[in-house]
C-alpha cells in the first residue's frame, strides 16, 4: 500500500527508508489533536503523516526499529512539496550532434 504525507506530499513510493509513516488515530480526540497541531481542518484515519513531522522524543527505539508512542502528536512542520508536472516541460533539442555531422562532412 502506498502511503502519502497529507502535509508534505511525501510517497512511501518514493522513499528510501528513512521516513516511515503514520496512519491517522481513529479514535477522533487523538485526530483531532493531530489536526490541529498540523494546521488541518480535518482528516481520515486512512491518510498518514510521515515521520519528518514527528520529533525523537515522539518515538520508543527497540533494536532496529522507531514506534510511535500512544499519545505522540506530530508538532514539525514543513511547506508543502508541490507536484512536479513533468508534462508541462517540452524537451530541448540538442545541437551537438548536428553541429558535430556538419563539421564531419566538410
């Protein structure tokens, strides 16, 4: 399942490790704590929060492993990400080769 930071836009797609995610709690006095603290008006138990919202005091470390502690609340934030729309940008041709083709056949 792919999860996406509804505060910065980050995929768990695109991830490399190093951030893990957050579903939102389902019990909705914890939600809405979350929703304030992040600046949200609302949000489901189905969207997450990725890590870089959450500070190392917010975690347990056992072996390997971070575990969100039961009554942590995300406090960093960070501007939005916007999507990148690869579409919108034409590819610039390159005159190297024709430049180079030319030059050869004098």
């Amino acid at each position: 399942m792919v999860h996406t930071c509804i505060v910065c836009h980050v995929s768990s797609k695109d991830n490399t490790g190093n951030v893990s995610f957050h579903l939102f709690p389902k019990n909705k006095v914890k939600r809405l704590k979350w929703c304030d603290a992040l600046g949200l008006s609302m949000a489901t138990p189905n969207q997450s929060v990725c890590s870089n919202h959450f500070g190392q005091d917010c975690y347990n470390f056992s072996l390997n492993r971070k575990i969100l502690k039961p009554f942590a609340v995300p406090s960093l934030l960070f501007e939005s990400i916007p999507e990148l729309d690869l579409s919108m940008i034409s590819p610039i041709p390159s005159t190297s080769r024709t430049m180079h083709k030319h030059s050869e056949s004098k």
